[in-house]
C-alpha cells in the first residue's frame, strides 16, 4: 500500500505527521526524535585524588574515594569506591548509623549521602 506523508507541524525534535493512503484514510502520527542525545555518564576513568570518608558520630573509615572537585560530598558513584570498609550498604560498621541512601543518578549506582552523616579527608 502507498502512503502519503505530510509534516503537519514540528517543534524540538517531536513532529506531527499526517499518512494518508490512496485510499483517502489517513492517520495522524506523533513521532518524537532523539538527536542522539544520551544522559551525561559519570567519568569511568574517575579522578586521581583519593578522600578518606569516615562516620561523623564515631569517626570509623568507611570508604576510600576517587572524588573530583572541591566541594561538598553528596553523592558517591559505586565504581569510584577503591576501597569499601562497610559491611552493610550505607550502614556505618561500627555504630549502625545509615548514611546515605542507594540511588541510581544520571543511570549509574551511587549513594547519596545523609546531610551530616559523613566527613572527609
């Protein structure tokens, strides 16, 4: 069968399209365009620099981190953990205390840090 197809309007990669047959039924389609764009992924190579990140109540070392940047730690990719001194995900092995939460951010698995909960060196 044969189709006719005519952009009836388009707007940021999401088109309006109108097929019609040479039977004259048609059918009205809304096709949505991806440029290619993917979510931004964290480094895999990560940063050099490596933080110790240690429980604010009892000062036990929980993880050896590959951070970048300089600002406050408020989340921490999985693959950038060199060292995990946790027994239990994001529960402090010395008091018990949860500090972060499991979280998937940008499509990789990381923790998301408690306010408060965790200081770094």
């Amino acid at each position: 069968m044969n189709w006719a197809v005519k952009i009836l309007s388009s707007h940021y990669g999401c088109f309006n399209l109108r097929a019609t047959s040479l039977n004259l039924s048609y059918l009205t389609l809304n096709i949505i365009i991806n440029y290619g764009g993917v979510l931004a992924q964290p480094n895999k190579k990560g940063p050099i620099k490596t933080v110790d990140i240690f429980c604010s109540s009892c000062k036990t070392q929980l993880f050896k981190y590959r951070k970048g940047g300089k600002g406050a730690l408020v989340k921490c990719f999985k693959e950038r953990i060199s060292q995990d001194f946790t027994k239990i995900p994001c529960i402090c092995p010395s008091c018990e205390r949860a500090f972060a939460r499991p979280a998937l951010i940008r499509g990789a698995p990381a923790y998301k840090m408690i306010g408060g909960k965790v200081t770094f060196k």
